[in-house]
C-alpha cells in the first residue's frame, strides 16, 4: 500500500506510513506515504487525503485485502472507507479531516471480500500531536491476522526437485487459499494444496541452503530450521565384489549448494539394477512321480538393498546400485560371486 503526498502551501502537515508485516517481522516492502493538512489556526478543520495503491502481488497489504477502514481519533474524529476499484493494480483516494490539536491516533483495517467482510490486518498509531507550522510523522504497523507459520518439515535435505513435506498452521486451507514457500530465499515453482496442516513443495531447481520461509496472501510468516540443499551425489564404495549370501554397506555421500561436503545423512532413495539372473524355484511336480521334467527355474535379483545401502546378496551375476535425490543421482557397481 503506498501513499502519494498531494502539495499544498502548507501550514501544517501530516505524514503517514502504513505498513504490514507479521509480529516481530519488518515490513515485506518499506512504502511512504504523505498526508497533507493546511490548519491555518487551532481548531481549524482542513483535508487530509490518501492515495492508495493496492497490491497485485506480494506486499506490505495483504493481497486478498478489499476494503480500508481509517479511522482518526482525537481532537477531530472520523471514519472512511475505501473499496478496491477493478484491475489488477488499481489506486484509490481517500479524504479524513483534521484540526491542529494533540492526543490524535489513527487506526487502520484491512478486510477481505468473502465471504463477507473479514478482518485480515490492523493497526494503530502511537498518539502523535498536529500542530501549526510543522510535520508530523506517524507510522501504522499493519500486523497481518492470518500468519503462516512453520513448524517443521522432512525431509531436511535434498537435491533440487526432491518432495518436501512442511508442517505448520495458517497455510490458508480455511480460507481457500495456497501459500507459497521460499528455499533460501528462492520460491517454490510446485505446491500441492495443504491438508491438515500439511503442504509437500518440490524444492526448486535454483534453490540454496537457508531456511524455508511461508508467504500467504501477501504476508511472509515464520519458518523453522534450515533445509540443506545438495548439489552432488556419490556412492562409497564405487565398486564392490561379494559372495551370494553376504551382506554389503554402500554409503552416500554429497556435496552442498555451498560446494561444502555435506556431514549428514543424505536423503536419497537406494535402488539395484541390472540383469537378472537364473535360479531353481520350489519343484511343483506331484510329489512321487518321475516323469522327467526338470524343475523349474525363475528369474531373481542379484541381491535387494534398503533404505540405508544395505546390500542382501541374492544370486550370482553383477548390478549397478542407484541413489537419487530429486534430480540428482549417482551410481556404483555390485558383483556376486558363488
């Protein structure tokens, strides 16, 4: 929301700022804004008027806001209201009066559309005083009532692409909306509708380490930890020779968006393949018969791994072990002996 100052040979003057963030957080967009009055003596009323820009994207109002409510308190009180004209960044005008006098406060509501009229920001001034001959400024910190908030999420590590489910509240289901996310500062491209206090976001191709930021409705609420993203896989060790039966450990490892090795766990999906190999399966034949049929074979993996590169050899023959984590992926190769 900003405000453009209309000039007067003026008197007096008030300047106004208004700003909307979430508590503790500053404002998403730093704006001004003036307010000019032309008192000529105490008690006299004269025109305050405010230009209004509303969003059409991430902002200091919250996007979904339809209609201000001003209220001036003090030696002169009044409301107006304004309502968002069409377009997608349209300006309204609004007038208050004033008189020189002290003790004044100015409230600010925001409110949506629909289904009726709802509260989504609010604000009011410290008491500032208007006198004769001098400017005064006041700011108006909007706090946004609807606050993403982030409490955790998992994975906390992976490769641009991979599926991040995030936990939290206020990500705007109630109200049918889909908060958006940032990863080190970069946005999410792909976010899946939240359910039960629940989003999952592909982590985006450009995105550094840092921590994952909510933004609904205009108003960037609060995270919580920081989520590592990867920029290399490897498989340790890259190849490996055992006998059928015996179990192996592949570890993965990677390097960070910072070209830093990564000291924890990467989150990866561990995969084996390669060709199958032949091995005899349970004999159907009617038990005391002999009719030469030979006993059947089937095909079977060289051996099966889990989520955490343990490798079961199964049968003879080699295989390539597999990682991936999003769009990153790595490979080692696995020989079974007899």
């Amino acid at each position: 929301m900003r405000y453009k100052p209309l000039k007067y040979t003026a008197l007096a003057a008030l300047a106004l700022v208004v700003g909307c963030h979430a508590p503790g957080l500053q404002p998403l967009v730093r704006t001004d804004s003036i307010m000019d009055s032309r008192p000529t003596a105490q008690g006299t009323p004269s025109e305050v008027a405010v230009t209004i820009r509303w969003p059409y994207r991430a902002q200091v109002l919250p996007t979904s806001a339809q209609h201000l409510s001003f209220q001036l308190n003090g030696p002169t009180s009044q409301t107006t209201e304004v309502f968002r004209p069409e377009g997608s960044a349209p300006t309204s005008t609004a007038t208050l009066s004033v008189e020189v006098g002290n003790g004044y406060t100015l409230t600010v509501q925001a409110f949506d559309n629909y289904p009726a009229h709802r509260l989504v920001a609010s604000g009011v001034s410290s008491p500032f005083n208007v006198l004769a001959n001098e400017r005064t400024n006041v700011t108006v910190a909007l706090n946004a009532a609807f606050v993403p908030s982030i409490t955790g999420f998992s994975p906390d590590n992976g490769g641009p692409g991979i599926a991040v489910e995030i936990y939290g509240s206020g990500f705007g289901q109630d109200r049918g909306l889909v908060p958006g996310f940032t990863f080190g500062g970069v946005p999410v491209s792909v976010v899946y509708p939240p359910m039960e206090g629940t989003v999952s976001v592909l982590v985006p191709m450009s995105a550094v380490s840092g921590p994952i930021v909510p933004i609904l409705d205009g108003v960037t609420g609060t995270g919580s930890g920081s989520f590592t993203v990867l920029k290399q896989l490897d498989i340790f060790p890259a190849e490996l020779t055992v006998a059928s039966g015996d179990v192996a450990v592949f570890t993965a490892r990677a390097t960070t968006s910072a070209d830093a090795a990564f000291s924890g766990t990467p989150a990866v999906t561990w995969s084996v393949s390669g060709p199958l190999t032949s091995a005899p399966i349970s004999n159907y034949r009617i038990q005391g018969i002999e009719d030469g049929i030979p006993d059947s074979t089937g095909s079977l993996a060289v051996g099966t791994i889990d989520g955490q590169g343990r490798f079961t050899a199964q049968a003879t023959g080699s295989a390539q072990i597999a990682i991936m984590s999003g769009t990153l992926m790595a490979t080692a190769s696995i020989t079974v002996t007899e």
